[in-house]
C-alpha cells in the first residue's frame, strides 16, 4: 500500500484511474482482512488468553504500521533513483498524461468488457467446483465459495467509501476528518463475523460450517481490510492533527472487538460452547 496506494498512486491514475482503484481498493484490500484479525483475538479471549490478546492487538498495529511507513520510503528511495538515473523518466509520464490515460469511451468500454468477462468466467468455475465440493464440506467448498462473494465485499467496501469517506455527519459535515466508510465496513464485517462464528457454535453441522467459512473469507474478507485502514491512520499523523490518526485508530480496534465480544465471546462463555 505505501508504494502502489501512497507513493506510486498518482503515476498509476496517470495510466488509468480504474488500476489505481482495483490495484489498491480491490487487490491490496482483500489481500488484508481487518475481520479475521479481530476474530482471531475474540477467539483467544474466549479461550481465556487475555495476555495474547493484550499483547496482540498492539503488536499487530505495530507492525502494519510500521510496514506502510518502510514501505512509503523504499518507494520514495526507488522513485528518486529511477527519476535521477531516467531509467522511467516521470516527467515524461506526467507530460503524456492525455496520451497514455484510459479515458476514451472505447478504451475504458473495451477495458470494462474484459474484466466483466474475467469475473463472469471466475464465477462460473467457482460455482462448478462449488457444487462439485459442497457435499464434501472440505476446505475446497470453502474457497470456491468465497471466490463467489468475495466480489460482493469489494463493492460494498469501495460504495461506502465513496458515499462516506471524507463527509462527515449531517448537512455540516461534523468529523469530515473521520473515514466513516472504511470504518463501517471494518467494524460491520467484524461483527457479522462474530456472528458467524457464533452461529457454527451452535448449529455445528458440515454444511453451516462451509456457508459460514466461506462468507467470512470471502465476504467479510474483501469487506474488511487493514491495508487501507493503516493507510488512513498514516495520512491522518501527516495532517496538521495529528492526534487524529490514534484517535481513529482506538475507535475503531475498540469498537470491533467491543462488539465482537457481546456477539461471540459472551454467549461462547455463557452457553459454554467448546
């Protein structure tokens, strides 16, 4: 994310605004799952491992954040040398910006076409080994179903962005500052996952196991993600508050696994579900 969303983020909407968006939104977004992380550490918590999860929550921002921050500077290094050595001379890139941008009618028609097509095909053979693996109920029933709704959660994820990153609340934009979209979409896909994860708990049967699994791989997977969210985080510290990257930050580990604990660990210590 710290070259392709960050550094290189700008040289590549030079090419096509539709890459830049599918290359950090769709492939780095669900490359990352902000949902599984936190299902992880409401797994241990139900377990009783509250050292791990104390140590864990913060060793694991720890880390994503200090990845964006050495990845923002080994491509700022790459840039220079490649701008000073004119091996990728980058003012001609931004000089030939009308020659080489994906925006005509034709251009981006035909480029939508191909990939409505890949995903038609994606579908297909998804669905073909999905009804072929079901009955079995092993973990490649699980994949083939999650490469069905995966989709589904890179819309909805990049739709609230849209609508909510960047606006605020009501007609004055209170919080303008918050991203509000990568927020819902990261606490709600938490929270349908703990539900999911409560739900196998108490049906336990081969098939609800398979649907459940492969939504929250898939589904909730794509939904959530932590490569944007450190992004965020980061962009926020640069700002002239700083302060407003933590704060983000807490709202949203405290929110998730705050919820997440009412909806799964609760009634796991409650019904005492194995």
């Amino acid at each position: 994310m710290g070259w392709w969303g960050i550094v290189f983020k700008d040289d590549i909407s030079r090419v096509s605004d539709s890459l830049a968006v599918g290359l950090t939104t769709g492939y780095l977004g669900s490359l990352t799952t902000y949902s599984g992380w936190n299902q992880k550490m409401l797994d241990l918590s139900a377990q009783g491992k509250w050292v791990v999860v104390v140590f864990g929550f913060p060793l694991g921002f720890i880390l994503a954040d200090y990845s964006i921050v050495y990845g923002i500077r080994t491509a700022q290094s790459f840039k220079r040398f490649m701008g000073t050595s004119n091996v990728l001379p980058l003012s001609e890139l931004s000089s030939s910006q009308n020659n080489s941008k994906v925006n005509n009618f034709k251009c981006h028609f035909a480029f939508t076409f191909v990939l409505l097509v890949m995903l038609g095909l994606l579908w297909g053979v998804s669905g073909a080994l999905e009804m072929r693996e079901f009955d079995s109920g092993g973990s490649g029933a699980q994949l083939w179903l999650a490469c069905i709704v995966g989709p589904f959660g890179v819309w909805l994820r990049y739709f609230l962005a849209c609508r909510l990153n960047g606006h605020g609340l009501g007609q004055s934009g209170l919080l303008n500052w918050v991203p509000f979209g990568t927020l819902i979409a990261n606490v709600s896909a938490t929270c349908v996952m703990a539900a999911l994860a409560t739900l196998m708990k108490v049906v336990n049967t081969n098939a609800c196991y398979t649907i459940a699994t492969g939504i929250q791989f898939g589904l909730l997977g794509c939904l959530s993600t932590v490569s944007t969210f450190i992004a965020e985080v980061h962009l926020l510290r640069e700002s002239m508050h700083p302060w407003r990257g933590d704060v983000y930050a807490l709202v949203t580990i405290i929110l998730s696994f705050g919820l997440g604990t009412l909806i799964y660990s609760i009634p796991v210590w409650t019904q005492g579900y194995d």
